[in-house]
C-alpha cells in the first residue's frame, strides 16, 4: 500500500480549497494509522468514563410505632433485636423490626417511676457459646430500704423467648430516696469486662466520694467479681470503681481503635460533656461544671466552679452551652453503608430533640453536627446494625432505621 504524502498547513485559499484540505487530513490520519504513522492510540482512544453518581442520601424509615417507652436494643445474632421498655419489660422484635413477643419471661423487678425502669441491655461476648444477656435497672429497696432504689445489673441466659437463671451480679450503693440519674449504659471491653455507668442519683457530693458507687463508671467481670487490673483508688475505695465524678454518664461506648470508653453525661443547665472514661481519672462533678445551678440565670458568670476543669479534674472533650440537649447513648460508626461517616461518633439527644455528628482527629472532636432536629424526636439509643445503617429507639415508642 502506497501511503499518502501529508497535506500543507492551511493557506489562504478559497472554501473549496480548504475543504478539500480538510478532508484531506483526515484521509491521511486513517491512511498514515494503517501504515504505522500518526498516533494510533488516539485514532481509538475509548472515550472518558461518565464521572460516578452522587451517593443517596440517607433515608429515615419508621420500623416499628407502637413501643411503650423504650430504652435500649440488643441485636441478636439470627438479626431480631431485643428491646427494653421503661415500665419493665423486654420485648423481642423480628428481622424487619416488628414486635413478635411484647414481654419475655424471667425479668428483674424494676421501680419505673422518674427515670427508673428496665435501662440498658448487652449480650455476653461469647454469646453463641454463653447466651447471657445483661440488665441495667433501677433496683427497688425492701425491708429497711423500702421507698430506696439503686442501679443493678443481673444477667440471665436466653432460652430463645424470655431469660432462666437470672442472678444480680452488682448493686449501687447506697440505695437512695429519689426518681432520677440512674445512668446505667452497660459495655463490654476488649478483655470481656463489663462497664457500667452510674448516676449520682441527683445527690451532688457522693460523686467525688469513693466509698460510694454514686456518679461512678465500676468494671466488674462477667460474673459480678472485680478485676485486678483495676486502678487502685485507697482501701478505702469501693471495690470495682474505674473513674468518679461523673454526674449522669447515660450514654458509652468503646472506641473501635483504641478500646478507650467514651461516656456522654448530663450537665444541670447546660455543661453536657463527652469524655474518655480513663482509670482512676475525676471528672469533676459536683465541683466543676461548664453548666450552671438550676435556677440561676445563664451564662459564663454561673458555671459551676467557674467551668474549667483543668487542672484538677479531667477537662471534657465537648461540652454544650448554654442549653443542655440531654446526651443519651453513643456509637461509632464502622459500618461500609455511609463510608463518609467511618471512625464517626454518633449521639442521641433527650432535650435535644436530634441525633448528633461529632466528627472526630483522633480524640478531638473537630465538628459537630445536629441530624433530624426537625422529627422532634428524644433519641433514647443508637447502634450500628451489621449492614451498617443505624437504628434508633426514641421516646415516642419508634425504631427508626437510617439507611441509604
């Protein structure tokens, strides 16, 4: 084959001339690409990829209406959950969140009046082999204590429709007159301890007393007994405590790279704080508070202690003023449904009305973000379903899934 000779740059000639000349260059680039000349690559270049679409955004959907009260969830590894309710029950959901056993068999008795009731839930870590499930509650008085409650936690082992064998594995003590800040968020750590957050019970001082379990975080074995790795707080010290001067530590979870245990509390008005629940550490209650008493007017002037923490007790990593949102529980995100939200911390609020972002470097929170204020729902507990939405429980009695 006898390749063309390459046509001359364009010159000035007439619109015939030119359009032979255009022709003419295109008839030499398929010619000089059969005989090797020319960029053949470009001749059949594919062209470039559509850029890829947006991700959607999240949808809320309603699971189930009709709870009465609910407090926490626990999925089961089959994916039915299992659902406190405030006045005592446990109630057992299906895959698709509709309720199929309104009350299990085998609970503890609960004082439901102020903020008492049937609290948090947590499945033994070795639950396919150890099916414990674990209650937080608010523990009656009898006796001498009559008219007294207190935090408990007992475990029993699941039978497939209700809990056998159950056995309290801790109490708070003292038992104490009164309806609120019974904390209560139950965690297992990397070792298969158990965390458990304690209210101070509305009582202010007995937080910064270590003979008390009020306004405490304790960590106890699987089977009420206390490690020995514990900090060593005098022998004085009330077995089993971990950390003090907590207020109403009603939110925690173990954070999924360091195994640290961050906690959300209750300030009075305003003061609200996320901290990492370390050994031994005082955060500061009733002595310091970026909050202010109950009654005074608001602002910098009526924080408690005048608001720092730092030196002498452990400085929140967030705190909210001047309005208190009522931090109930926590989560991190790990799932691969919302990858913008990896390593993510997740929060529901009471008085808040919302489901808060906090975005995170490493152990400072950087952002802050109030999702869903205008449901004007009070988000009880959130947790990360195996797919990687998040399912909520909020007052009003609604599971409500958050997917895309």
């Amino acid at each position: 084959m006898k390749c063309p000779p390459k046509p001359e740059a364009a010159g000035t000639g007439a619109g015939l001339a030119s359009a032979w000349q255009g022709f003419a260059v295109v008839l030499f680039g398929l010619a000089g690409a059969a005989c090797g000349g020319g960029d053949s690559q470009a001749a059949v270049a594919a062209p470039a990829p559509a850029p890829a679409p947006p991700p959607a955004e999240p949808r809320l959907s309603t699971l189930n209406a009709g709870l009465a009260s609910p407090w926490a969830l626990a999925l089961l590894p089959d994916g039915r959950m299992l659902v406190t309710l405030k006045a005592g029950r446990l109630a057992l959901l299906g895959t698709d969140g509709k309720t199929q056993i309104a009350s299990l068999d085998g609970l503890p008795a609960v004082d439901a009046s102020g903020q008492g009731g049937l609290l948090d839930i947590a499945l033994d870590p070795d639950f396919a082999s150890a099916p414990w499930v674990y209650l937080a509650y608010s523990e009656p008085g009898s006796g001498a204590q009559a008219g007294r409650s207190g935090t408990a936690v007992a475990r029993g082992r699941w039978t497939g429709s209700g809990l056998t064998g159950l056995t309290v594995i801790f109490r708070q003590a003292p038992k104490v007159t009164g309806g609120g800040h019974y904390g209560s968020r139950l965690v297992f750590g990397r070792d298969k301890s158990l965390f458990v957050t304690l209210g101070e019970r509305q009582q202010g001082s007995p937080a910064q007393d270590l003979a008390s379990y009020l306004g405490k975080v304790v960590r106890i074995q699987r089977d009420g007994s206390v490690p020995t790795d514990n900090p060593n707080l005098g022998a004085s010290a009330a077995p089993g405590l971990w950390s003090y001067g907590h207020r109403n530590p009603q939110g925690a979870a173990l954070h999924p790279v360091t195994g640290e245990l961050w906690v959300s509390e209750h300030g009075p008005q305003g003061g609200d704080e996320v901290n990492i629940a370390r050994a031994g550490a005082n955060y500061g209650w009733p002595l310091r508070s970026y909050g202010c008493e109950y009654g005074s007017p608001v602002g910098d002037a009526c924080r408690i202690g005048g608001g720092v923490h730092a030196p002498a007790f452990v400085e929140p990593l967030s705190f909210w003023v001047p309005i208190s949102i009522a931090p109930s529980n926590l989560a991190f995100y790990t799932g691969a449904m919302f990858p913008e939200w990896q390593g993510q911390l997740f929060m529901g609020a009471l008085a808040g009305q919302a489901l808060w972002r906090l975005q995170l470097s490493g152990n400072t929170v950087v952002g802050r973000e109030a999702m869903f204020a205008s449901l004007g729902e009070r988000i009880r507990d959130v947790r990360q379903a195996p797919d990687g939405a998040l399912v909520r429980l909020s007052d009003s009695g609604k599971l409500l899934r958050l997917s895309r």
